[in-house]
C-alpha cells in the first residue's frame, strides 16, 4: 500500500468537493425541470377540464337542435 501523505489526502478531499459540487448542480437542475413540469402537467389538466366543459355545452346544444326538429 502506498504512503499516504497529507497532499495526497488533500487532493482526495479537492477531488470530492469537486464532485460533490457537480452532483448539487445536477440535482438543482433536475429540481428546476420537474418544478417546469409540475407546471405543465397543472396547466394541461386546467384545459382539459376546460375542453370538457366545451364538449359539454356543444352536446347540450346538438341535444336542443334534434329536439327542435319535427
């Protein structure tokens, strides 16, 4: 095993921050994109429910016309 001085430790312990620090920015972006997605998936269900409620109203209307007719 080799001699394991104190510039070595501290080059290991550079290393490690430096890996920690890439893996913190890569969470933080991950965290940044489902929050974008968080959001999207909300303001897709809104017009959903918005469609449906439209689907609703032309059905009622094409309902009113067929009883209209002789």
């Amino acid at each position: 095993m080799p001699d394991v001085d104190l510039n070595f430790l501290a080059r290991q312990n550079e290393r490690i921050l430096h890996d920690l620090a890439g893996v913190r920015d890569e969470l933080r972006l991950q965290g940044s994109m489902i929050m974008r997605l968080e959001g999207i998936v909300a303001s897709l269900s809104e017009q959903v429910h918005v469609v449906h409620n439209q689907v609703g109203r032309i059905n009622d209307w094409l309902r009113k016309l067929e009883e209209a007719q002789p």
